[in-house]
C-alpha cells in the first residue's frame, strides 16, 4: 500500500461503472435488522454475467452471510467458477467496503489474479482497486490441497 493509504479511482463509464452500480443496486436488498449495515456485492464471472448479491443476517450471528459470499455462492450455485472481478459497496461514507477474512478465503478458493472494486456510501465516482492477491497476499489455496496429496 502506498503512503498516505490506498489512492482512489473515479469512475468512467464500461463494465467496472456497471459493476459497482450493481453493487450498489444489491446493497438496497440487504436484511441486516442487527447491524444495520448493508452491504451489496456484484460478480462478474469469466463469460461476463453478473451474479449480485447482498448481506443476510440472522439473529443467531454466526449464521449470517456476506453479500460477497451471497454472490459467489449464486453464481456456483448456477454452475458457475471462474470469475473476473467483484465490486463491493457499503452504506459508511468514511472508509471503503472491504470483504472479511472469510470472504477473502471464499474469493481464493476460485483463483487469485481477479479483481475487487471497493465503493463507499455518497460517492458514486470513486472506487479503490485492488488484487484478491493484494487483500489475501501468501494464501492457502485449492492447489495447496493437490501439492499435499488431497483432492
């Protein structure tokens, strides 16, 4: 990371602009009654459709479920595996959406040169963009598992 933290991008208009915008669009279904913290996540697999997803709490708390992991398991769920990137948005309007540890651990089981879009709440321009191997750097990984004998 650079001095000074991570340097923001603005938005233009392609398929990163329409990605952060489904993100935002899946923040809107969030049910978070606990936190009131929504979050949304839009997925673009490698053939270019976009799965959303969004969080989903429970008042048992371990048994909620991250918009990223939401997307992700939609888009399995549909026979889907190979993604290009993800965009994330949140309602804080002073620091970026980040995905948790076990989200970043979701992302890598299906690669690790993909890339992650990071919005805040108020500002539709601006998005920081990152590497999975930037977030999650010495992962463990599917091909861990083969290198030590497993499936």
């Amino acid at each position: 990371m650079a001095c000074g933290g991570p340097r923001p991008e603005r938005a233009g208009s392609g398929p990163v602009e329409l990605l952060l915008a489904k993100s935002r669009e899946a923040k809107a279904f969030a049910y978070c009654p606990y936190s009131k913290y929504p979050v949304g996540a839009a997925l673009l697999t490698s053939d270019g459709k976009i799965y959303t997803g969004c969080n989903v709490e429970n008042a048992c708390y371990p048994l909620g479920v991250c918009a990223e992991r939401t997307a992700i398991q939609k888009a399995v769920s549909e026979g889907h595996t190979q993604f290009r990137a993800i965009a994330i948005s949140c309602k804080s309007q002073d620091s970026y959406a980040v995905p948790c540890g076990a989200c970043r651990q979701v992302l890598r089981e299906f690669g690790k040169d993909w890339d992650i879009y990071l919005t805040k709440a108020g500002d539709d321009e601006t998005y920081i963009h990152k590497t999975l191997e930037e977030l999650l750097p010495l992962s463990f990984g599917p091909e861990n598992l083969q290198k030590l004998g497993g499936n």
